[in-house]
C-alpha cells in the first residue's frame, strides 16, 4: 500500500476463487450488487448487497466473489497509528459511510489525492470505523436464521428442495440457484487443480463429466482450465 488507507471499486464478470490465506493489512467490503462468500474457521459467510464486512489485520480467511458481483473496498495499512477493530464480521453499513463511498467512486481512478478529497474522504472513513461494531454470529444477515441450514447445504456443494428457503436465498445471490451451484462446483475444480490434481480425476471425484465442466468454464470463469 503506498498510503495509509486506500479505496478501490471492483467489479468482477466471473467467478474469482481467493486462496486461503491471511490479510496483510485490515480492509472492509461492501457489496453495491451480486455477492461474495468469505470463510473465516470452518463457517462460511454470504455477503449480500448492501451490507459489509470487516476483515482485520492477519486474518486467516478465504474469498470468492460471485460473477457479476460490484463491490467498494476499503484498505488500512497495518501502519496506521489509528487503532482498529480486531474482530471481523458483518457491520451496519450507516448512510454516512455509504455516501462517503459514493462521492469517492466520484473521484478520478487514474489520480489519488491524499492531500486533496479524496484524502479528506478517506479520513473521515477512518473515523468511522474506529468504532464498527461487527458480528459472525449470523452466517448472512438478510436471510433468515430458520434458512441457514439451507444455505449451508448449498455451500458445501449440495442441492435444496424447500421452495420457502430458495425463495428466501435465491433473491440475494444476484444468480439463479442452479447458476449458484455450478459456481460452487466450478470453484472446487479449481481448487484442487491448485492442488495438482488433473481435470479427468476431478470430474471422476465430483461425478460429473469433462465435458460439462470445461462447458462451463469459459461463461463462469472467463477461461479455459
């Protein structure tokens, strides 16, 4: 990081599968549309549009942003003097923060102002999150809590039949659920090409087929195994 704290927009057309790893600096997201998926331990969290997340300085997590997902990002160097929150989990995201986020997307990409303002901006983004209250006591806050189940069945890789909750879930993912699950299957491929296995024995390990797999690379990650 070349300044103390810094913003981004992100918006990514496919599926990005993050590797397990720890933060090197503290940072927040809030999604704007689509969603992201961030593991902390053995639980899995869905941020949906609307709300944020608080990851702190060397976190052990894991990220996988859905395709047609846009979000803000903002990062603090672990040399800010300004103490920060330690835990991490989901955070209201208040109307001041959210249009502090809106007039920085205003400012020029290619030019970063620290002493200008969007460094003015950024400060008062620091302020505010000197005192973020955060949670991971749900595993998303807009689904409710008699779906969670639901919800971690499709994390790990499994299909729901229980018209109520896909009702409740589907709506936030930014996808259809059938959409949503050939993104959880893809994002196991990957990781276990990352681990040096060969796409015949993944289709073998999934049940599925070569074929369907590499048919579904291409609109889902944007390339080729």
């Amino acid at each position: 990081m070349k300044q103390a704290i810094e913003f981004s927009q992100n918006e990514h057309p496919f599926l990005f599968v993050g590797s397990r790893r720890k933060s090197h600096n503290a940072y927040f997201i809030v999604v704007n549309s689509g969603s992201i998926l961030i593991r902390l331990g053995k639980h899995e969290h869905l941020v949906s549009k609307g709300h944020g997340f608080w990851i702190p300085f060397d976190c052990l997590h894991a990220l996988t942003v859905l395709p047609g997902t846009h979000f803000f990002k903002v990062d603090f160097s672990i040399r800010l003097r300004q103490p920060l929150c330690n835990d991490a989990g989901f955070f209201v995201v208040s109307p001041l923060l959210n249009a502090l986020l809106v007039e920085l997307k205003k400012q020029p990409i290619d030019k970063h102002d620290w002493d200008g303002t969007e460094g003015r901006l950024l400060k008062v983004i620091a302020d505010q999150v000197s005192t973020l209250s955060v949670s991971t006591q749900s595993l998303s806050p807009a689904i409710k809590r008699q779906y969670h189940s639901a919800l971690v069945l499709l994390l790990n890789g499994n299909k729901i039949t229980e018209q109520p909750a896909i009702q409740n879930i589907e709506p936030l993912l930014g996808m259809t659920l059938k959409e949503f699950e050939s993104c959880i299957t893809l994002r196991e491929v990957v990781k276990l090409i990352r681990s040096g296995r060969k796409l015949s024995q993944i289709a073998a390990q999934l049940n599925t087929s070569e074929v369907l797999l590499e048919a579904l690379a291409i609109p889902i990650l944007g390339k080729q195994f």
